[in-house]
C-alpha cells in the first residue's frame, strides 16, 4: 500500500470519555487539532466506541488514526498494547473486546462493593456518572472514591490502601495474554505497539525477555518517549528496541482533564508512523481531512 504523506506531529495515544478520558471524542480531536497535532491516533481502552464520532467531527488537516489499548496480563504483570487499525469486525478480537469490556463492569461492581465495606461511600451509580462510555474501569472507581471524599486524589485510590495492586479493595481481572494479544491484532490487519513499559504509575518494570517475546509474536513497536518515562527509561528501552529491529514512538497518552489536557507532550517520528502504516492490511487506514 502507499506511504501516508510525512507528517510533522504525530500523536499515537490518547483517550476519550468511551473509556478512561475525560472529553468527547469529537472534542479530543478538536484540541488535537488546536495543539498542531497533524496525526493522532484514538485509543480508548478495549473499545472502538469512539471511532465514528472523532471521525464525523474530524478537523481539516487532521488525520485520524483509529486504534484502541488493549488490556492485557502476564504474570500478575499488567501489559497494556496499543493496537492501530485493525479491523473491529474480526470476530476472535471482537469477542475478546467484548469479553474484557464485561469483566470490567464485573470489576468495577465487585471494587465498589469492596470500598463500601471498608466505609468509602460509594455506589455503582456513582462510578457509572463517572464513566459515560461503555469501558468501565478502575480509574473510574478512582474518581468516584474521590467524589465520594475517601481519597483526596485519583493517586491515593492507587494505592494498597484502596484499588492499587493487592489492595484491600482490588479486584482482578480477565485480560489477554499479551503474545496472543500481538498475534490477534496482526491477524485483523492492525499493527501492536507496546504502551508505556516502564510507567511509574503502573509500577511496571518489565523484563527484557518479554518484549523479546512479544517482538517474536509480530510486534511492531515500543512506546518509549511518554510522560510517565523518565530519561533512563527512555534509554533503556530504546537499546532493547534497537536490539530487537522495532521502532519507538512518542506520545502523550492524554485523558483530557485527567492528565492536563497534553495532547502533543510526546509525539512520534513520520517515519516511525509511516512504518507502522505500511505494517496494516490497508483495510482500516488513516482518515484525513
């Protein structure tokens, strides 16, 4: 297939209110398009609910990659993947979505039951007015524990204390293999990049061998250059990716409000982004107005 014309600010990672993020799809491209972003890529978590509204309301001269972050496991590892321009009618990854978009909301109830025994007051209808779309999660719990006056930040519902790994309130969750999740995404014609390996946030220090792993399933790239990597971070991932022949890209990783509205924080090379392009079927592609 043809190269996508070179482009000077590339965004791959950003979230809408279908999932985890705070403004509408058809406002997250609006503020891409005011940040003098060129690409940007939506990526709710495990849907394409937003996929058709960004889209209606696409700027000119913006072009819209359409992908999501897919929730993924290993070990009682969190691994999350960026799939770009898959098909959504595949039907062994269309099931899988689905599949983890169900546990979520089985989740998310079980936390909450959880918090409110612990005396956090705090109910199902609280969490879904916190979230509008249809990807339930834990940052929404967060944020109703904040509503509710439990934490005083989305942090502090992140901790053992509460939601964070092993707290007193988690709950775990179905979520794919993070090979099998390279491997489904490729089958649907789309191109798997790592997110954020080494995010403090997730507490995530990731061995070496599995991106090696998830380089031999068909990976096309590392997400090295994100707010959350500070510079040893960023070196080291890019020797392993190096190592391996895969491209790093950058990007923001933006919730909207959440994170400071920082669509363009980090941004990906247009050779990077052409690569990954040319590694889809074509039957997805990037839409521009």
């Amino acid at each position: 297939m043809a190269s996508p014309t070179p482009a000077r600010r590339i965004d791959l990672h950003s979230h809408s209110d279908v999932s985890d993020g705070t403004r509408p799809p058809a406002e997250v491209v609006a503020r891409a398009a005011a940040a003098g972003l060129d690409v940007l890529a939506l990526t709710d978590h495990d849907t394409t609910a937003g996929w058709d509204a960004a889209l209606a309301a696409l700027p000119p001269g913006l072009t819209l990659v359409r992908g999501a972050e897919l929730s993924c496991q290993r070990d009682g590892q969190a691994v999350h993947l960026l799939a770009y321009l898959f098909d959504p009618a595949e039907p062994v990854l269309a099931a899988e979505l689905a599949r983890i978009r169900d546990d979520r909301v089985l989740r998310a109830r079980a936390m909450v039951e959880r918090a409110a025994a612990l005396g956090a007051d705090i109910t199902w209808e609280s969490v879904r007015a916190q979230a509008r779309g249809e990807s339930v999660g834990r940052p929404h719990v967060a944020r109703a524990l904040v509503a509710a006056g439990a934490v005083a930040s989305v942090e502090d519902a992140f901790t053992p204390a509460w939601i964070g790994e092993g707290g007193r309130a988690h709950v775990d969750r179905y979520a794919l293999d993070p090979a099998r999740a390279v491997r489904l995404v490729r089958a649907a014609g789309g191109a798997a990049v790592l997110a954020h390996p080494r995010a403090r946030r997730y507490r995530r220090d990731f061995r070496d061998g599995l991106i090696e792993e998830l380089a031999a399933a068909g990976l096309s790239g590392v997400e090295a250059d994100h707010p959350d990597h500070g510079p040893d971070d960023r070196a080291r991932l890019r020797d392993v990716a190096a190592a391996l022949g895969l491209p790093v890209t950058g990007s923001s990783d933006d919730h909207g409000a959440m994170t400071g509205d920082r669509l363009g924080a980090e941004t990906t090379d247009p050779q990077v982004y052409a690569a990954l392009v040319a590694a889809t079927s074509g039957a997805v592609p990037p839409v521009a107005r």
